[in-house]
C-alpha cells in the first residue's frame, strides 16, 4: 500500500473514527484502525466489536492495498505534524510496518493484518429511512442528559427511539430516562418509518452520533433492524448494536393531572438556581422552591456551611406551593429550552412536574421532586 494523502483531510477522518477505539484493549487488533487504499479514496475503520464508524476520504493511491495500525498513536502522529503537508502512508513489502512520512519527519508503525479485523455484519435492515441532521441532532440534544449511568439498568443506558401516534400525526419520538427525570422530543416521522421495531441506542453510539451529525446540512440515511442501527452521514457510516432490552413504558410516568401552572423567565430562573446551589455541598442537593402569588423564592440549606436564598417573579396564581429539586436536574431541563419563559406544571410536593418549553411543543420533560 502506498498512499498520499492531505494531512487536513487524513487528520479530519482520524478524528471521527479514533474516538470509537478504547484506550485500554486485551485484544491488540481493536486497538488499531483499519487503513484500505483504493480507486481515488483512502477508507477507515475503527470498531469496539459494539459500535464501528467507517469514513472514506480522498487521496492518491499509488498502490492498493490495506493494513490496521495503532488508533491513538497514528492520530497523534498527524495531530502534530505541519499544517498544508501532504503525509505519505507506505507499507513495507512484508506488511509488518507502515511508514508515515511528511517532510522531514518520518515515522515507522508496527501493523496488524486487515484479515484479523474484525468486521460488525450488519446483516438485513428492515427499516430504511433520511432525517434530516437537524432534526436527528434536536432528538439527541434534547434527550441525551436524562440516559442512565446506571449499568445495573443497562435497558436506561441509551434513547429509547420509536414512532408514535400523536395529534393525528405519526412522530418519530426520542425518550431518555434514569428514573429521576425523562426527556422527550418528537418530529414528524419520514417515510418509511412506520412500523419499525423500538430501538434503544447506546449512550456512546449517541455520543459519536451527536458530534457526526453537528454543524451538518444534510439528511442522515438510517437503517434498522431488531438488533443493529446504521446511519449514513455524507462519507462516514455509523453501525452499532442496539441494547437488547425492553424500555419501560414511559408513558405512564407523564403526569396528566397537573394544574398548577407556573411560567417563569428561563434565564432569570436557571441563573438562580446556579447561584444559589453554589452553597451546596456536592450538586446532589436539594433546592427548594416555594411559590406564592407572582413570586417564586429559591433555597438551599447546607449544614456544614450555610443556607441562601433567591427571589424571581412568577406568573403563578394557584394554591401556595413548597416543592424541593435537585439543582443539577432543573439547570439540564432549562438549558434544554429555547423560549423565553419556561412552563412548569405541578400536582404537589410529592408528585412529579412537567416542563415544557414556549417555543416549542416538539419536547416534554419530567422532574421526580426531592424531600426537603
């Protein structure tokens, strides 16, 4: 093998698919990135036998040909080499190494055979559909806080993605829920959506997707089946497993009953929060909100070192309210919130909340309340 290749764009493909390799491996070939030179394109792989990205990027290729060196080094290898220079990657003749050379610098890497890679069969997909990157990244970007970091409930460990019945009209939904708070975001379904099987998406395979899909202007081609996801963003497919587990039925902890309405200034609110939470041992601690006519007072009790309160004009008429949250939780909600003002709808102190977002119906959340 024998390619030349601008380091802008080896440097730029290395990026998205070095980070799928784990750092720490007891198999020596998931270490390593898959490098196949062919036609006009140099094509990578990387993989952790769960999730693989594949991208493919101009270059010449004088000779064909393919071999797997080490992810993190090569990357770093290009990371620090000069900007505008043409890097050439050649195999020896006996496949045991590949040099990296540009300019003056020149380096040699041990390499493992392509035949021992391995290879993330996607099998058949029975579910083939484009969304648009924008609409993909609004899914991800409002459910991906509330994924459980619980391995226990390893069925929480990602978005639960499914297509759904609402107003007339078939959505294509995202939930994320760890038990103290659930997010949920729809858009309009796409073709060939209906009937899909319920998927649930790893958190790292959302992480990877949420980073692809950013800044891009393009539909995302994704295909399903009951156990693989893969998606075709432009030169970079992504294929993953899915977790093989049945989400709970969500539904049934979104309140309907809550009456009490609070609208309140979405800035205002968070940066008060974050004041006062500032006197809170560790972010787990509770915040008490206490709500009257037109007025919400925010406070935080530490025994080891104080207590602070904080004051914002609500639009709030109902029955006099004392509800306690955890801080972190309701500064990942409103930051989630576009609109001015942020709705938040009560039952009472031990139930849970709704908040929704005036600018827009497309996302719901809910808050399990803390004793305080």
């Amino acid at each position: 093998m024998r390619i030349t290749i601008e380091r802008a764009n080896l440097l730029k493909s290395l990026n998205h698919v070095h980070r799928v390799v784990e750092r720490r491996n007891t198999i020596p070939i998931l270490s390593n990135v898959m490098l196949k030179g062919d036609g006009a394109n140099l094509e990578m792989k990387a993989t952790d036998l769960d999730l693989e990205i594949t991208e493919s990027t101009p270059a010449q290729v004088e000779q064909a040909g393919g071999t797997t060196v080490p992810a993190h080094l090569l990357y770093d290898i290009v990371r620090k080499l000069p900007d505008g220079s043409e890097v050439l990657l050649a195999t020896t003749p006996d496949g045991a190494a590949m040099t990296v050379a540009a300019g003056r610098s020149k380096f040699s890497l041990q390499c493992l055979p392509v035949s021992d890679f391995p290879d993330l069969t996607a099998g058949t997909f029975s579910h083939t559909f484009k969304l648009p990157a924008a609409s993909l990244k609004m899914l991800i970007d409002r459910t991906q806080f509330a994924i459980s970091t619980e391995e226990t409930r390893y069925y929480l460990n990602g978005i639960f993605m499914h297509t759904v019945e609402a107003e007339g009209d078939l959505k294509l939904r995202a939930v994320a829920t760890d038990g103290h708070r659930l997010a949920r975001a729809d858009v309009t379904a796409p073709s060939g959506s209906e009937g899909m099987p319920g998927i649930i998406v790893p958190r790292k395979t959302v992480g990877e997707l949420q980073k692809l899909v950013d800044g891009l202007d393009a539909d995302v081609l994704i295909e399903i089946s009951d156990a693989k996801i893969r998606m075709t963003a432009g030169p970079i497919i992504l294929t993953s497993k899915l977790i093989d587990g049945t989400f709970p039925d969500y539904q049934r902890v979104i309140p309907s009953g809550n009456d009490k309405e609070m609208r309140i200034d979405t800035k205002s609110f968070q940066n008060a929060v974050d004041r006062v939470s500032t006197i809170s041992s560790e972010r787990g601690r509770a915040v008490k909100l206490a709500l009257s006519d037109g007025q919400m007072t925010l406070t935080v009790n530490n025994p080891d070192s104080g207590s602070a309160t904080d004051e914002v004009p609500a639009g709030y008429d109902s029955d006099p309210l004392e509800i306690g949250f955890n801080a972190k939780y309701l500064l990942d909600i409103t930051s989630q919130l576009s609109g001015e003002q942020a709705i938040f709808l009560f039952s009472d102190p031990g139930s849970p909340t709704l908040v929704r977002d005036t600018a827009s119906d497309d996302a719901l959340y809910v808050l399990m309340p803390m004793r305080v």
